[in-house]
C-alpha cells in the first residue's frame, strides 16, 4: 500500500460538493483507501485565466494502484462529475492530481510526480502540509516554498465549516426534523441529515451549472441533413422547484443535422441527467434540453416531448395516483413541417410511467 496526496480543486456549480463527491468516489473503489482529508479552502485562481474562486483541498489516500492505473480512475471520477477539458488551467468542477506518490519520481508521458506545479501553488501546499508529519521527505521543502510562495498575490482562506455545503445541509435537516414535530436523535433519524446531505450533492449536482458541455459533435455526410434522428424514452428523475417533491418520466428527443454534424447518441440521455439534477420543472426541462441541443448543434430542428408524473399531484394537493403530464416543444423544420412533428408526436404514446 503506497501513501498518497491528491490535491483537490473545483470552481464551478456547488464546489464543496463536487469535492466531496470526488473524495466519495474515490473511497468507494475498493484499491483506495482515504486515510486523511485536509481543510476546505478558498482560493483565488493561479495561472492567469480569469476566472471564479476556487475551493480546493487535499487527501492521503492508501492504494494498492500503480501510479497510471490511479490516474486512469481519477479521470473518470473527473468526467462522471461533468468535468470537461477545454481551458487549460481554465474552470473545472473537478481536478484532481496526484501531487506525491510514495516517494517516486516518475515522468511517464501523461504523468509526472510529484506534480511539477506543485512547489509553486499555495492552494496545494497548505492542504497537504496539513496532511503530513515531520518525518515525511519533503516536509522541509514544504515549509520553504509557503513561505515565500505566502508573500506573493495567491490569496488563500480557510473556509470555516458554516460554509461547507454538508455541514450546512445537515444542520438544516435536523432543524427541520425537530421543526416537523419528530426527534432528530431518535434512532431511526440519527443518520438521516447526513444521508440527505449525500443525496443532495448527487441529486443537484447540476445546480450552477450552465451549459452541458460533456459532449463531441461528429461529422456525417451533408446527405445525411435531411435523416431524423430520434432518441425516444430517456427515463429521467428530478425535483420541483414548487415543493421539493421527485417528478419523474420520459423524454424524447428528435433533431434533423445541419451542415452535417451530430452528436453522439449516448450524450443525448447525460444532457437529460444534466438538466433534470437541479430543482426544475417539467416545462424548464422541456425548454432546457431543447436550448441546449439548439446551442450544440444548430440544427434543422428540435422536437422535445416529455411525458412526467409529478409527486406534487399524487400526494398532495388534488392526490390523482398515476396522472401522466406531457409536454412539448419544437423549432425549426419541427415547427414548420405539420407532417414531420406529427410522426414525431405519434411515435410516442403517452404510456405507463
Ligand atoms: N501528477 C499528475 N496528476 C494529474 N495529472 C497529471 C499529472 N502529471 C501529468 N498529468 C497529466 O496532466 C494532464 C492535464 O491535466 P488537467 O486536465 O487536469 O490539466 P490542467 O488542470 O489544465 O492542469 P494541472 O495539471 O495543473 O491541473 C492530464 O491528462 C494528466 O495526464
Ligand atoms: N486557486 C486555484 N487556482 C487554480 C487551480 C486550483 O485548483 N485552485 N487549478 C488550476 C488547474 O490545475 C489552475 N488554477
């Protein structure tokens, strides 16, 4: 088992639960194990692209990973939490690097260790000092580089726990726990806070953020221009913005290419998780998958149908069990051609959801 320091940075959404949802995954693999895990701090951004805040921490990891097997894992945590590479050294909802790996020195195409950035970035030093003891073999060098790294313009703040999305999470829930008249430290409930806590960094891990910007555009033949391509029945869960209760269902989605460019298949259905993580509404989710496939793809056209069944109106309020709600919205040659939006609406029975 080696010792290892990840430095862990995010500036864009929720950026205390990206971290921590990257330092869950990272536990939950069996060959990780997260032995200590530093302050949360804010940091303003180092390496001259204008951008937000970044909150940044540090863990040491135990692992039985060779060094670029590790770094093949952090990159898919990296890109299952929306994470893009398109600026370098630009805006990310997560980083992770490996800044320390035992003590090896490694220099592999993709990888070098320690992080040849590392001695001149406040944000990781001050994490990872407070991961490691005196006997550790850079500790020296460490202390050296804050100290002067402390004089120069990279501003860096201990976040104080009130800030931190989980903290703040749970103490709410347990007030509204006692609110509603139950007892928050009765056996049943004692985990809840911090299980809703969890839920929430995955459920709304969406919540600020724009644009989805985890896709590739491909190219067709311009032939191709005038062939629909339909994804139909993408199941989706979210939450409304009116009460906070799940609504869940089905969307579909056509669009006719122009210029010959199209998207892969499989990203049509993460656009929908994207949009439907954040508190919404059928008719925003509708719009919301629509705006994004105009905005990615300039096509022909878009038809976006989504068939929901809202919890708002099953168990409270008018309490209609199984009430199926469709909306639908469409542009260009979807809007202007009665036969094309009709086949599109007709292949999409409003069923059982
Ligand atoms: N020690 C390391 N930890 C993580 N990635 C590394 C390391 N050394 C080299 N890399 C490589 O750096 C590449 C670019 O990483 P990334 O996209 O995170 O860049 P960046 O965030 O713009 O810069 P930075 O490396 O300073 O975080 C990765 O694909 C990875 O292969
Ligand atoms: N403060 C701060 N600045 C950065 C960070 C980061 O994590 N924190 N990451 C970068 C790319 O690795 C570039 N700049």
């Amino acid at each position: 088992m080696e010792d290892v320091y990840l430095s862990l940075g995010s500036n864009i959404g929720n950026r205390e639960a990206f971290l921590q949802q990257a330092i869950e995954a990272l536990g939950s693999d069996p060959r990780i194990m997260i032995e200590k895990q530093a302050s949360l701090y804010e940091t303003s951004p180092v390496g001259g692209v204008k951008q937000r805040a970044f909150v940044n921490t540090a863990v040491k990891i135990g692992t039985t990973y060779e060094p670029l097997a590790l770094l093949k894992v952090i990159h898919e945590i990296e890109s299952g939490l929306h994470r893009t590479r398109s600026i370098h050294w630009g805006p990310r909802t997560v980083d992770i690097d490996i800044i320390f790996f035992g003590s090896e020195h490694i220099q592999e195409p993709g990888l070098s260790v320690p992080h040849p950035e590392a001695f001149n970035r406040l944000f990781v030093l001050i994490p990872i000092q407070e991961l490691i003891d005196e006997q550790f073999p850079d500790a020296h060098k460490i202390e050296m580089a804050i100290s002067i790294l402390e004089k120069e313009d990279q501003s860096i703040k201990k976040i104080s726990p009130a800030n931190d999305f989980y903290t703040e999470i749970t103490s709410n829930v347990t007030k509204v726990l006692a609110a509603i008249g139950d007892d928050p430290s009765r056996k049943g409930l004692i985990e809840t806070p911090d299980r809703v806590a969890r839920m929430y960094a995955n459920i709304f891990d969406s919540i600020g953020l724009e644009d989805f910007q985890d896709y590739k555009l491909f190219d067709s033949p311009e032939s191709d221009d005038s062939k629909t391509v339909m994804v139909k029945g993408i199941p989706f869960y979210s939450m409304c913005e009116h009460h906070m209760m799940p609504f869940w269902g089905k969307v579909s989605v056509a669009y006719v290419p122009d210029n010959g460019k199209i998207i892969g298949l499989s990203k049509i259905p993460r656009l929908v998780d994207f949009v439907s993580h954040k508190l919404s509404l059928q008719e925003k989710i509708t719009d919301d998958v629509l705006v994004q496939m105009e905005r990615i793809l300039h096509p022909k056209g878009v038809a976006v149908i989504v068939d929901a069944r809202h919890m708002c109106i099953e168990m409270r309020g008018v309490k209609k069990t199984g009430t199926v709600t469709r909306t639908t919205k469409f542009t260009g040659i979807f809007q202007q051609n009665d036969e094309l939006r009709s086949e599109f609406l007709n292949s999409i029975q409003v069923g059982q959801i």
